[in-house]
C-alpha cells in the first residue's frame, strides 16, 4: 500500500514539472515574438482610390533625412540668360528689375526652343537632301558605267539592272544613223538599211493596202489569233484572212504573230500549231512571233508565272514554229525583255522589240525628272507621249522644214541584239485610218 502511494507522488511531480517546462518555454517564445514586433516601423492604414475600384494598402511612414536644401531643384535647369543679372537691393527699382528679368528670360527660352526646332528642321532637310544627292550620284554612276540598264515599273519606280555579259548586244548606232523621212524612221548604216513595216489587227478596220504599200511600207505583221486572259480559249483574229489576202495581193510582205496567254508547255504548243496552220495558207516570209507581254487588265492568267516558266513557255512556241521550216520571233516590251525572261535560254532566237523611240532632248528631260521630282506615269507611257508630239509636229513635206527643225532622235537604249523594232504606236500610214504601230526590220526576210 505505501508502494502504490509513493508512485503516486512520483507521478504527480513529473507532471507538474512537465507542465512548468512547457510554461517556461511558452513565455520564451511570447517574449522572443514581442521583441520582434517592436523592431518593426510601425504602418498605418489609408485608401487608394482608383478609377475602376477602391483598396486599402499599407503605406510605411519612415522617418526622413531631407532638409531644406535639398529640395532646391533649380539648379538642374540651364540657365538660358546670356549674362548674370545682378539684382540691386534698392527698393524702388526692386520690381521693375524682377520684371524685366522674367521678361528677358521668356523671350530667351522661346528664342531658344525656336532656334532649336529650326535646327532640327534644317537637319531633317539636310539629310533628306544628302540623301537625295546620294541617289543621284548612284543612279548617275550606272547612268555612265555602261554595265546597267534602267526599269521603270507600274508604281513610277526605277530599278537598275546588270547587262547580262552571255546575252549579244546590239552594235546600232542610232545616235548617228537614225533618219526621219517624211514621218518614217529608218535606220541607215552603210550596207545596213532598215526596211518599213506595220503590224495590224482587227481592232484597225477597214485598211486599203495599195495606198499602204505606196506609203513606203515593205511588210506586215498580222495578228493572227489571241488567247483569252481568263478563259484562255484561242480565238481567230477576225480579220486575219481578210488582211493577209489584200496585203498579198498588194505586194506586201507578210508575218504573222499571237498574243499569247499560255501558262504551259502545252498550250504554248497549241498557239504555235494554230498560228503555222493559218499561215500556211499565205506566203509568210517573215516571222511567226509570239507576244507575251501582259494584256490591259487586272488580272490574266500568266501573272504567277515565274520569270522561269515564261522562258520556258517561250522557248517552246519558237521550237514548235521552226519544227514547221518557219521562222520564229520573240515579240516584247523593252522592259519585259529585260526583267521577265532569261534571255541567255532564248539567244537562237529573233526578237521584235516594242520601245518608244525617243529624242536626245527628251533623254535629258527624263534624267533631270527622275532625280528631281517623282513622277506617276511610267518610263514607257512618258516615252510614247514624247515621241508622238515629237513625229506629229514634223511636217510630211521634208522640204518644207530645215535639217535643225527635225527631233534628234537616238532610237533606244535596249542593250541586247533585235532583229525588228516596233518604235512608235502612233504612226500615221495612208490608208489606215487612226493610229498604227510603226516598225522597223533590220533583217530582210524576205530575201532570206
């Protein structure tokens, strides 16, 4: 029984003392967390007022060791009087002095803010000159260097490309043997004679072929089907028959020539079967060509075809045309010829050039144009303006006006071999009523 009683005890003072510990411990742990608390800059609480919502944030308030001069912020601005003003501390002239030195500063700091905008003007327009200088000096030096040739796109853009070295250039002398008779040009070179010709379809009417022939015209070119832009169906020029039997029988020198909206191989293949089949028919002595430049419209078939595949098609009409013993041309603008095929594929063949022929006079006019001022129209349509009002103010009648009155004419800047150059759309020929592309072969095909 004593026993029982003395672990009692025992257990009753393990207890308390396991009680009396954690006590102790419980207070360390407030004393340690007060201390903490006190170590802490005290915040308060205040409201942040936005558009959308209002929240309260805690914002500490520090203690701050700025003085007063510290908040003298004056310095950090210029001081924009030229001199110092030295302030008199009479009182009658107090004022007037504080006065007319706030004055004389505003007008300083407007003359300076005005002075400093003019400069920023004068440098924006210095550098858009310089810069202007610049492209006039680049576009100058491959004006001279005789290795690149000028392009002006739709947009009025120029753009310069290098003159192929593997393609054949052409050795005319336009400058010194380009003659304007009796509203022709022809070109005359020693035992190089141009011989006249036109290119008709039936979009010019009725034409009286004889009063063509006695007009000095030698051969025409016919059109003698087109394919659809869209639909690309090939249709007959309507026409053609009645055109190449009166210019037959007049004497004249035929060709004819399609205007082309092939986009494959194959069709190019068929153009070239249908142009040979009707000019069978007739004695053709001059070229079968094909023209592939773009139709007057939005949108046409051949606009995703690649300068590759326009080469290609090309190629395959003239292969087809001369399969027949015919002879094939490639007929294109200058500047189609120039940026839309690889003409180092197309050497074997003839080209018929479409370039506006143009005056020395009008050469520098466009020169000073494209480095002064940018102009809308393209390089050819402004061509074609000269070179009509050029051959329309010559009068017919050669004896009726001096040798200093003629245009100068300098022909085309075209760098590579042509063998036939349509140099005008605006000729006048007797027996055709309205305007008529004017041409020019530097191959006698007919003696061929």
């Amino acid at each position: 029984m004593l026993n029982q009683n003395d672990d009692q005890n025992e257990a009753k003072k393990l207890m308390l003392m396991c009680v009396l510990a954690a006590s102790v411990v419980l207070l360390m742990f407030l004393v340690i967390l007060y201390m903490h608390e006190e170590k802490k800059p005290k915040k308060h609480a205040t409201k942040i007022v936005t558009e959308n919502n209002t929240e309260e944030k805690e914002i500490e308030i520090k203690k701050s060791n700025l003085v007063s001069s510290d908040l003298d912020f004056w310095d950090m601005y210029e001081d924009t009087k030229e001199e110092n003003v030295i302030i008199d501390d009479s009182k009658d002239e107090s004022d007037s002095d504080s006065k007319n030195s706030s004055s004389s500063s505003d007008k300083k700091i407007k003359q300076s803010k005005s002075s400093s905008s003019d400069k920023t003007t004068n440098r924006d327009d210095s550098d858009e000159e310089s810069s202007m200088n610049i492209k006039k000096n680049k576009d100058k030096d491959k004006m001279d260097d005789g290795k690149h040739i000028k392009v002006t796109g739709p947009d009025g853009k120029a753009q310069w490309f290098e003159i192929l070295d593997d393609v054949k250039k052409n050795s005319f002398d336009f400058e010194n043997y380009l003659v304007y008779d009796n509203g022709l040009l022809k070109y005359e070179a020693g035992d190089i004679k141009s011989i006249v010709g036109i290119d008709v379809s039936s979009r010019q009417g009725i034409i009286d072929f004889s009063k063509v022939k006695n007009a000095g015209v030698d051969f025409v070119m016919i059109k003698v089907a087109s394919r659809g832009y869209e639909t690309g169906q090939i249709n007959i020029d309507e026409k053609f028959v009645e055109y190449a039997n009166a210019a037959t029988t007049s004497g004249l020198s035929i060709g004819a020539y399609v205007s082309s909206q092939a986009i494959t191989d194959v069709e190019a293949v068929e153009e070239a079967n249908y142009a040979v089949a009707a000019a069978n028919n007739y004695n053709v002595k001059y070229p079968i060509a094909i023209d592939f430049t773009s139709a007057n419209s939005q949108s046409q078939r051949t606009d995703r075809l690649t300068s590759e595949e326009r080469t290609a098609i090309v190629k395959k009409f003239c292969e087809t045309v001369k399969s027949y013993g015919k002879i094939p041309a490639i007929r294109a603008t200058r500047d189609f010829l120039i940026t839309e095929l690889d003409l180092t594929e197309l050497s074997d063949y003839d080209i018929w050039l479409k370039d506006e022929a143009v005056t020395a006079d009008y050469m520098k006019f466009e020169y000073i144009e494209d480095n002064e001022s940018s102009s809308s129209s393209s390089s050819s349509s402004a061509k074609s303006s000269s070179s009509s009002k050029s051959l329309k103010s010559e009068s017919t009648d050669s004896d009726s006006s001096s040798e200093d009155e003629k245009p100068e004419y300098i022909g085309t800047d075209y760098p590579y071999e042509f063998a036939m150059w349509q140099y005008t759309n605006k000729g006048t020929i007797n027996g055709i009523e309205g305007p008529v592309n004017v041409n020019m072969s530097f191959v006698n095909y007919a003696e061929r």
